[in-house]
C-alpha cells in the first residue's frame, strides 16, 4: 500500500492521473472494479467532509482499465466547501466481483486558501 500526499488550493480544480501498479511495476488490471476515497479530519472520524467514486461523475475516473490508469478530480466548488485544513483520506478499489477490497492507498490532503486578490 502506498502513501499519497495531496495538496490543493481552493480557487483550482485538483485533477490529477495515477497508475496502480505492483511494486515490481506491472499495471493492476482495474476492469470491472470500483474505487471510492474517502477524506476525515481524522482516518477514525465518522464524518467524511468528502466522498468520491468511480461511479459516472463521481470523481474518480478509470481510464484506462487494463493498464491501471484511473484520474482523480477534486473540483474548484468541492474546495471552496472544505474547509482549509488537512484530513486524512484512503483510497479503496473493490474487485469486479464486489468481494474483495483493496486499499490502494492512504494519506493525507491539505486543503489551502488560493492566492490572495
């Protein structure tokens, strides 16, 4: 499992491709699969501030399945609403058969303020 730091400002879109890969750099397959993350001012919070999905605009994006590209989009109007502050966020991939859940990965995003006018 890796760890992924996030930083964003909140007057920009965050958008950003990923590949999922083996430690010995072969692509994951993604076909069929589902990803979700999750972000929580703190990983055992109930609350979650922000939620996006591989599900049709749900953010997450697989792109290219075999190859294990997927994006990940944070737009402008989600950070204006979260406030400035870092959280604890995971990624997690469920398997095309809906059994088996794999946590890509695990880290942080800090939210800050945009550049002042």
């Amino acid at each position: 499992m890796a760890t992924v730091d996030i930083k964003t400002i909140n007057d920009a879109d965050f958008y950003r491709s990923f590949i999922y890969k083996t430690i010995a750099d072969v692509p994951i397959d993604l076909t069929g699969a589902h990803l979700r993350m999750m972000l929580r001012k703190h990983a055992a919070d109930v609350t979650v501030w922000l939620h996006l999905t591989s599900d049709p605009g749900g953010g997450i994006s697989i792109i290219d399945p075999a190859g294990g590209g997927f994006t990940v989009l944070i737009t402008q109007k989600q950070l204006e609403r979260l406030p400035v502050d870092s959280y604890d966020h995971s990624l997690i991939m469920t398997a095309a058969a809906g059994t088996q859940q794999t946590k890509i990965w695990s880290g942080t995003l800090t939210n800050s303020a945009g550049p002042s006018r």
